[in-house]
C-alpha cells in the first residue's frame, strides 16, 4: 500500500476534543492536535522512513474496518480511535 499521510485520532468520552496526530510523510512532519493547543515537529528523511517502513510491515489495508467484539463480550471503555492513511490522491 503506498501512502503519504496518516492521521490517528483518539477521543475518550467524555472528552470533546480527543487528540489527533497526523503523520505528513513527504514532508517529515508531525503534528499533535489536543485540547491544550497544537504540536509539531519535523523529523529527519532516515526517521520517516523507518517508521514508514514498520508501519508497512503491519499490513493496515488488512486490518477490518470495524472491531467487532468476540459474542458475550461487551466493550464498553469510553475510548474511540481511528487510524487513516491517505495515498495524495483523495483528501
């Protein structure tokens, strides 16, 4: 899968904000979105695609949409997440 953009959003409830970070992989930049303001940083071409690299390995286009809970169990913690990887080409 190619992909030059993550975002990994977090919310816990009942937190209104939640928290955001947004990985830009062309340009080596981080971003930190969360209720006291916002964050970034660069980090060097070696760093990005490294991380790049591991995250490949974790092979995210396989991953289901949705988790569904084994039948019987209930997840109730109040947390919520979303990871996203954008390829440039739909934003």
């Amino acid at each position: 899968m190619n992909f030059n953009k993550l975002v990994f959003h977090e919310k816990n409830w009942p937190d209104v904000i939640g928290r955001t970070l947004t990985i830009n992989f062309d340009k080596c930049e981080l971003e930190l979105l969360y209720s006291e303001g916002l964050l970034s940083c660069c980090i060097t071409q070696k760093e990005c695609s490294a991380f790049k690299e591991r995250l490949a390995l974790c092979q995210l286009a396989d991953w289901s949409e949705t988790y569904e809970p084994p039948a019987g169990i209930a997840v109730l913690d109040g947390r919520s997440w979303s990871l996203n990887l954008f390829d440039g080409k739909k934003q």
